[in-house]
C-alpha cells in the first residue's frame, strides 16, 4: 500500500480506467472522518459510511474471535441463511441507489476522484 502512495498510483480500479467513482468511491475518507467526529462530512463524503463501517468492524471481530477460539473462523457456519442473503441484497442495493442518486447531485454529488 505504501508503494502504491508513493508511486501515485490509482487506487481505484474503476475511477482510473473510467474516470467515474466507484459505488464505493469516498468510503475509507467517510470512515476516516466519522472516527474522527465529524458526522457531517462523514455523511457527504458516502452517506452508507456510518452504516458500512460498524457492520465490518463486527464481521471482521468475529471472525478473529473465533479463530482464536477455534483455530479457524466459523463465523460463516453461524451466518448461513435467508436472512443474511436478504441484508446483503438491500446493502448491495442500497449501495448502487446512492451511487446513481450522487450522478443527478444528491448527497453532494459524485466523489472526486
């Protein structure tokens, strides 16, 4: 990653060879400012910032959790079902919706890329 910063290479896949965000596009900076206080530019950076972040921050817990418990996470034994399938399927969703909303100005428009 350091190589990448000091070489100036793109870090998104997609903005680099499109020239457009990604859905994703502005969510490390969101998450950054959110830890930092700042709600409100949290928000206008990826409005899903303040939903996406915590919900890693427990999937990747529980999978170090139970690898040290366990030798080896079982953490997607627990999470097989509908419900999971369903949440992923309104997150992916989610996700897309604001990313085309931000192409017509809303949430501040489309993040720099």
């Amino acid at each position: 990653m350091t190589a990448v910063v000091i070489l100036g290479l793109p870090l998104c896949p997609m903005a680099s060879v499109l020239h457009i965000p990604c859905p994703g596009c502005g969510m490390t900076r969101a998450t950054l400012a959110a830890l930092h206080g700042h709600f409100g530019e949290s928000f206008h950076l990826h409005p899903l910032a303040i939903l996406f972040t915590p919900l890693l921050a427990v999937y990747f817990a529980a999978h170090s959790v139970s690898y040290i418990r366990h030798g080896a996470s079982r953490v997607d034994e627990f999470l097989v079902g509908k419900w999971v399938d369903r949440a992923l399927v309104v997150l992916l969703v989610a996700m897309l919706g604001v990313w085309i909303a931000r192409f017509f100005g809303a949430f501040g428009g489309p993040a720099p890329v």
